[in-house]
C-alpha cells in the first residue's frame, strides 16, 4: 500500500526483532467453596448501570499528575514520565492503601502524521517499581507509527493486602482479582448495598485510572504542545485486556479497542466451557479455585458479576467500535475456541471487528509476531487504510467457509492451522508447538471471494482443531493478520460443568 512508506517498513523489519511485550502476562479469571443458592439480591437494582455511575461519580478520586522525567531525543521523539494518582479504591479500613498511582508515559514522535487520535496501552507493574527513564519499545512504537502512543502502568495498582483477608496475603494480580470477586459476592449475598458492594469490583477501578491517563494526556499535550488529541485507541493483555473492553464501552474518546488474550465474553459460558473441554480447572486459574468463584457460576452473584463486568453485557454499545481480538491459540487459562460464543453474535458491521488467533503461543505470546500486526491493525485505522472485512462459518460441522466480503489489500498467504491432541486440551503447556500449516490458497475462489476447506475428524480417540489465517501485504514486511475461531473435531466435550 502507497499510504504506509516504504522507510516505516525498512524501520519495523530493523525493530520488530527487538519489540518486547509491553503488556505482563499473568491474568485472568475464575475459582472452591460452596454457597447457599438462596441469596439476598434485590433484582430490582440494574447492575448493567453500575459501571457508569462509577465513571461519573467523582468522590473517590484524586486526579492529579507530576511530571518526573522527559527526554528529548533530537530528530527521534519527546518522551515524558508522569507519576499520576487516580482513584481511591475501598478505604484503609479495607486494604493495605486505597490510593492508586500510576507512571503514565507518553512518547511525542518527531515525524508525526496523526495527532487526533493516540494509542494507549493499559499494563501492569508495580507500585514500587523504579521510574521508567526511557522506554525504548514505546518510542520504537511511536516513531514507527508516526503518531502519539502513551502506557498507563500499575493497572492494577500491586501489591495490595486486604484486611479481611485471614493469611493477611501481599497479593497482586489474580490474587487480588479473585479475593475481591468473592467478597463482593458474598457481600451481594448478605445484604443490598450496592455502592459499597460494587465498589469490591477492582475492573471499575482499572477501567477508570485510565481514562485519567487519558485526560493527562490530552491536558499536557494541550497546555504544552499545543497537540490536541480527540481519540484514543486502547489495547492491553490478559487483565488489562479485560480492563480495554471495559475503557471502550464507557468512554466516547475510544474509537478501538484491542483486548489481547483475554476472551472472555460471555464470561460464564466460557468458563464452563473451558471446564468442559479439560475436565479441571487451569492451574493458571489457581486463585479463583482457591477463592470458591469457579462453583458459583450459577449462583445469583456471579450474574451481578458478570452484568457489570463481562463485555458481552455491552454487545451493543460497542457496536460502534473498532475491535481487534488477539487471543493464543495454547493459552494456559484459556481453551481455543472461546471466540466462538461471542464472535458471531457481536452486534454492528463486521467492518467493525477481527480476530486474530495466534498459532504455538502461550498467553505470554513470547515469540508471536502479535506486536506487530497490533501495530499494523491501528495504523490503517489512524491512517484511513480500508481493513478487509470477512467473516466466517463451519457448516455441517465439517465445511469451514470464510468469506471476504471486502478487500483493496493484496493477500499474501491463506493457511489452515491445524493440530492434533489426545485430549481436547490444545494448551502450549500440555502438548507443545504441535500446530503446522498448510497453503490453502488454492482454495480460494476469486469470483466469490470465498475459501472453503473441509476439516476431517481425527483417529478415533484423538481431537483435532484447525483455523484459517489470512495475511494482508500492506508494503514491505508489514503486514495484517487476521483468523477463523478455532474448532475441535470431533465436537465432544468430555465433561460436564454442573456435575462438579
Ligand atoms: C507517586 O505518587 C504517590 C502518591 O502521591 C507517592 O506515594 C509516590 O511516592 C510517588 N512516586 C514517585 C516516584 O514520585
Ligand atoms: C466468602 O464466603 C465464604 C463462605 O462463608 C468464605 O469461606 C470466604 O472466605 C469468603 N470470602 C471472602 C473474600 O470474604
Ligand atoms: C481520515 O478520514 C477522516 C474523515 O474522512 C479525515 O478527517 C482525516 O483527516 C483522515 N485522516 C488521514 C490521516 O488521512
């Protein structure tokens, strides 16, 4: 494509092999215990409203920001290193410090095409870690892209300790996650105060400490720069992938969202799916078991759970927006073929969505090009470079048809992915890099601009699972990479959730 020049290109084969996963892996979701399934829940509070009333609601916030750093890299880019404290979450009755900072950076390229809208990237840390001094993969990102790209870090804010918490725990990350979902559920059990009930809820804060980093950095740039940034588009992994679903439905700035291995809309199904599918729960998912969440995902308080924090809930306010799912295929939390819940029944034009599953990766996605055709995905969109649109289907259960209904890009390559395993766990940790490919370009049709490709069932007493993956050439090395969901021959789950 003429619009991406050919010295960005030259620029991103130099840099890709240095690019470093912005984003901590680590995550995600569910859960020992069991619970009376009688329960104190008054149905007539709407839980779907909660996230937004915590967005607007300004008494537990300290908004305010200190630059610490900035560096001038002359002809590069302008970095800058802000120490921002965002909300207070719970209070000191309830954990160790309820007050949330952050290091927000943002990276000012020289050669800039694009000052509207900026790429924000939600990641993890911690709380005591040391003050960046140049982020050399974030300035990497800007040059290449030729825009503002920022970070929010220490999402959430780690290590915490709870209070209530027996074993008085330091926790981060899941640990965190999990003791607060099961507070909060125990707490919509027992009584119906639904703004210090869902105040337990840590996604609300994540979600609303960023859009703080993107009011500071519309207000810096503004006072300082005379920039004048609109949009944003948001992308994280994992939690804070999560937590980027959740930025896109509550705020107008965002125009894309890209949630990287994270899918979990329709956060129930999934999990019972992923039970289904292995006949135990990932150790990844260790804390959630530990914490009792993974038996009650039928219960009551789950559903509140879920009305305020699983994306699917939204379907219809982010029909408006650009998503990007980038999920790995041997993810250790989560089976492969989640998208399949969700990914037919997201609402609006399918110019609006894509998928991109990620062969021989882990939830880590150490060693995948996903950086890359992350960047490459918010380019075309900063740069008013058409994306292809597609869908896709499995008819009778054996026929995958992919339909690319439009499309101004060369295609560089069509693949079906495929892999055996004697389980139906496809897991990177359990059965390795096994997945190859083979070109299937053959069977594309030029006239109908369809790919059809039949997927046998495996030897008996063996699973099979297979996608396509179709490359777009945008000039040079860089290019867009988009999928199928995944699907498992034969289509058998081994086991049965609501036996446990
Ligand atoms: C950032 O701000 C918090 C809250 O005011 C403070 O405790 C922390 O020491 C600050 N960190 C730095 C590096 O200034
Ligand atoms: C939730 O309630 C269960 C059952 O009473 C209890 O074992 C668990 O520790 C509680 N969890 C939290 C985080 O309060
Ligand atoms: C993209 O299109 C919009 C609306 O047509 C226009 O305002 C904007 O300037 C274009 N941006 C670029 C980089 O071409």
């Amino acid at each position: 494509m003429q619009q991406v020049n050919s010295s960005l290109t030259m620029k991103l084969i130099t840099f890709i092999a240095i690019f470093l996963m912005i984003i901590n892996m680590a995550t995600c979701v569910s859960l020992n215990n069991h619970h009376p399934v009688t329960s104190h829940v008054n149905n007539d509070i709407n839980y779907h409203q909660v996230i937004f009333d915590y967005m607007k609601d300004r008494s537990n916030e300290n908004f305010k920001y200190q630059l610490l750093n900035s560096v001038d890299i002359p002809n590069t880019a302008k970095f800058y290193v802000f120490n921002m404290t965002s909300v207070k979450w719970l209070t000191n009755k309830e954990v160790s410090r309820s007050e949330w900072y952050h290091f927000v950076e943002i990276v000012v390229p020289y050669q800039i095409t694009q000052t509207k809208q900026a790429l924000m990237l939600i990641a993890g840390g911690s709380s005591n870690s040391q003050v960046p001094t140049l982020d050399k993969e974030l300035i990497q990102m800007g040059v290449l892209t030729k825009s503002i790209v920022c970070t929010i870090h220490q999402i959430p804010n780690q290590p915490l300790t709870f209070l209530s918490d027996p074993e008085k725990k330091s926790r981060v990350e899941d640990a965190i996650l999990a003791f607060a979902w099961a507070r909060f559920m125990n707490l919509t059990q027992e009584n119906d105060e639904l703004k210090s009930n869902t105040e337990w809820i840590p996604r609300l804060p994540m979600v609303k400490s960023t859009l703080f980093a993107m009011d500071l950095v519309q207000e810096y740039l503004l006072k300082n720069l005379n920039i004048k940034v609109e949009d944003f588009h948001v992308a994280g992994a994992s939690k804070r992938g999560w937590t980027t679903n959740l930025v896109g439905v509550v705020d107008q700035r965002v125009k894309s969202i890209i949630p990287i291995v994270i899918p979990i809309w329709k956060t129930r199904e999934v999990l019972e799916h992923t039970y289904n599918s292995l006949c135990f729960w990932p150790e990844a998912m260790g804390d959630y078991v530990r914490e009792g969440i993974i038996n009650r995902l039928n219960s009551k308080e789950f559903k509140l759970l879920a009305d305020v924090i699983d994306p699917f809930e939204y379907n219809d306010i982010l029909a408006g927006k650009f998503k990007y799912f980038v999920n790995a295929v041997g993810d250790q939390f989560f089976v492969p073929e989640l998208s399949q819940f969700s990914y037919p029944f997201i609402k609006g034009s399918d110019e609006r969505k894509h998928l991109r599953y990620i062969p021989n990766a882990d939830h880590s996605m150490a060693g995948s090009d996903a950086e890359l055709t992350i960047l490459a995905y918010y380019y075309c969109l900063i740069n008013n470079i058409s994306l292809p649109i597609y869908n896709f289907n499995l008819k009778s259960d054996s026929l995958l048809t992919v339909n690319i209904v439009k499309n101004i890009l060369p295609i560089k390559s069509i693949l079906l992915w495929e892999a055996f395993a004697p389980n139906r766990d496809f897991r990177q940790q359990t059965i390795g890099n096994v997945w190859k490919s083979r070109d299937i370009s053959t069977n594309y049709n030029a006239q109908t601009c369809q790919i059809s490709v039949n997927l046998n069932n495996p030897p008996s007493g063996q699973f099979y699972a297979a996608f396509v993956e179709l490359t777009f050439d945008l000039g040079g090395a860089i290019y867009l990479k988009f999928t199928t969901s995944v699907y498992i021959l034969p289509n058998v789950l081994p086991c049965h959730y609501s036996d446990i």
